[in-house]
C-alpha cells in the first residue's frame, strides 16, 4: 500500500532519474529507502550535494534558499525536491560526513542503510505526530524489515555523533509500530509480533 497516488510516484521517479543524468548528489529520504527494500515509493525528492552541484542546479532550476529549515528547495515538474549542503544543513549527521557512507545503487549514488536509519529517524523525532511522520515510521521500519542494516555498524555511527538516544527511540518506533506494518502489507498479527521481537533482539544484541 503506497501512500501516495501513482501519478505522482511515477512523476517523481521521473523527475529523480532525469536529475541523476544532470548531476552528482547522494540520494537520502524515500526513494533512497526505496532502493534498498523495493517496497513503499516516495513523493518528495531529497538530495545532500556539494556546492559546485548546487551551482549547476542553479543554473538549471528556480533555486530558493530556506534559511529557517537550512536547505535550498526547488519545484521539478511539480515535484518537490529539497537539497542539503555542507556546513549548512542541519542534519543528525553532518551533510559534509554523509559521502563516507554511500553504496551505488541502481546506478544512483545512495546513502548506506544505516546512515539513511539515522537521518529518517531524525525526520521522525521532528514531525512525528504529521501525515510526513507516519512515513517516515513507515521507511523506518521498511528499512528493518525488508533492508539490510548492520546494528553494530549503526551503532558504532550513533557513538561517533553522540547519537546514543537514538536506538532507544528505534526500538519503542519497532515495539509501537501498527499502521505501519499495514502499509508494508503485514496484517498477520503473529507475523507482526515475531518480527518486532526478532528487529528488538538484534538491535540490543548489536
């Protein structure tokens, strides 16, 4: 179950590819997720690139700078696309950081799983109570479930940022998580309570 209509997944899967052949970025957010689990599609478009790519961007596209939020935002065929940058954006891991955990994927270069667990986690602490926070819950667990994060390498990045609440947050988002296996197709109650235990027990073990 998507939550997004298709009109808009597939404008936006669109307007990503064409941005790739443009430019070099790492891909983070939801289609990053996307590529590891295969499993709920992305709206919004979220990329970390390095100020000679924001130039180019800014040749190409209406660049707007937010200040307040510390990202530059543009509108692509309709679609929004938010770009963090070095020494600006205010990330849970530095934007300057985040190219010594990348993985190609698809031909894309993307965040790895643990790294993105991080930043999606920090998307949820700040609107976990909006419609954009019950997806990011849902990447969350996606990414437990259908991806292939290494606990021990996640935490080690937790220890090095000064992260530490961060799993703890994680496993009341896994032991609380609802609606969110619904939208991964998961209604099996039994099914659901073995996989919470299962994602809970490897995260304490890492």
């Amino acid at each position: 179950m998507e939550f997004w209509s298709d009109q808009v997944i597939e404008k936006s899967w669109r307007v990503l590819l064409e941005l790739n052949k443009k430019f070099d970025f790492i891909l983070i957010g939801g289609w990053a997720v996307y590529l590891y689990t295969k499993a709920i599609k992305s709206k919004d478009i979220d990329l970390v690139a390095d100020y000679q790519a924001l130039e180019e961007i800014k040749v190409t596209y209406d660049l707007k700078k937010n200040s307040r939020l510390k990202k530059y935002e543009v509108i692509v065929n309709e679609i929004s696309v938010d770009v963090y940058v070095p020494y600006f954006s205010e990330l849970p891991l530095p934007a300057e950081d985040l190219e010594s955990y990348t993985r190609s994927v698809e031909g894309l270069s993307v965040l790895a799983p643990e790294a993105l667990l991080i930043l999606k986690q920090g998307a949820e602490m700040e609107r976990s109570h909006s419609v954009k926070g019950q997806k990011d819950r849902t990447d969350i667990l996606n990414l437990l479930v259908n991806g292939s994060v290494d606990f021990r390498r996640y935490n080690e990045i937790l220890l090095e940022y000064g992260l530490k609440e961060y799993g703890e947050r994680l496993i009341d988002i896994v032991r609380n998580a609802k609606k969110e296996f619904s939208y991964l197709g998961i209604e099996n109650l039994r099914k659901r309570k073995l996989l919470r235990d299962e994602i809970i027990e490897d995260i304490k073990r890492a």
